[in-house]
C-alpha cells in the first residue's frame, strides 16, 4: 500500500481517497465535520482524543469516547478509531522505528472492513496495530492516549509512544475473534 495525500479545504480533502482522516482537536470535530464532503458510507479514521484544550485531561471519557460523537455526529460514516501516538508523522515528519518499538496504535470501529483498510495505513506509518474490539472501546484507548500525552509533555515536549508487548501470534484484524 502505497500513501496518497492531497492537502485542500475540508470538503476537498473529504472527497478525496479511499479513507479520510479526521484529526482536529476534539472542540472542532463540528466544525470540520460540517466543512467535510456527506461522509455516509465513507470510512472516517479518527486520530480525535477528547483532551481539554489545556491539555491537564479529558472533556468526557469511560461512558463515552470522542470517537463515538465522531459517529453520532457523522451519521453512517464507517468510524474507526485510532489515535496515533505520533501525529506528527500524520503531518507529514516521518518516523522510523524498529519493528519490535514501534508504538502501538489501537483500532476500535464496528466495520471490519473498515478497520483493515485504517490498518494498512497505520502499518504503513510503521506503527504496530491491534484490534482493540468495537468503537465503544475507543472509552478505553482514549484515557490511555492522554497518559502517553501527559508523559510526552511533562517538563519537556519528547516523541513518546505506549507499546503493548504481546505473546504468541498476532491475528491480524479482521481474522480474529473481535469484529
């Protein structure tokens, strides 16, 4: 798999590839949702963690996810959560890491489908993904997240990412026991 970008408005990058990715800070998702092209049908990865503007937490977590208000408000987009722990290579820096410390990135959506094809694209990035289950679970990945951001930014701003170490084989996603 090859990555493929296109920079524009949001209607234009919206109505562009295969996947389009949604990755503002939590107090914008209306506003660019509203400026994207109609996402129904359309796999939407979502790289939004509900931190507070500040940074000291999260706006809402453990019964709700951002990545859930991403799918009440973008009805019938193929949500998949996945909040990379290094944005910054989303934005274009790349990162290399070595096969065995690669952060891990972890994929929550309801359509398998969906969730392949944002895997791909993670794997691409040189992350290593797991499947963590349903979108809901995003309530779970969330809370995680601001910790690698609370230790990222704790005296001096670091490149940090939370590895989840595993034994056995890996199932990749879509040919496991989780949907």
């Amino acid at each position: 798999m090859r990555l493929r970008s296109q920079v524009g408005s949001n209607a234009e990058t919206a109505a562009f590839g295969d996947v389009v990715i949604l990755a503002v800070p939590f107090a914008a998702i209306d506003a660019a949702l509203a400026d994207a092209a109609p996402l129904r049908g359309r796999v939407l990865w979502s790289c939004v963690n509900a931190l507070k503007p500040d940074y000291t937490g999260l706006a809402i977590g453990f019964d709700n996810s951002a990545a859930e208000e991403v799918a009440r408000r973008a009805p019938g987009a193929k949500v998949v959560a996945a909040v990379p722990p290094f944005a910054n290579a989303i934005a274009g820096r790349s990162l290399r890491y070595d096969r065995d410390l690669a952060p891990t990135v972890f994929i929550c959506g309801d359509d398998s489908a969906a969730k392949r094809m944002v895997d791909g694209l993670v794997r691409e990035l040189g992350a290593h993904s797991v499947d963590a289950g349903p979108l809901r679970v995003a309530r779970l990945v969330e809370p995680a997240m601001m910790l690698a951001v609370s230790i990222a930014y704790a005296g001096v701003p670091r490149d940090v990412g939370l590895r989840l170490l595993e034994r056995g084989s890996v199932v990749p996603i879509g040919e496991g026991s989780r949907a």
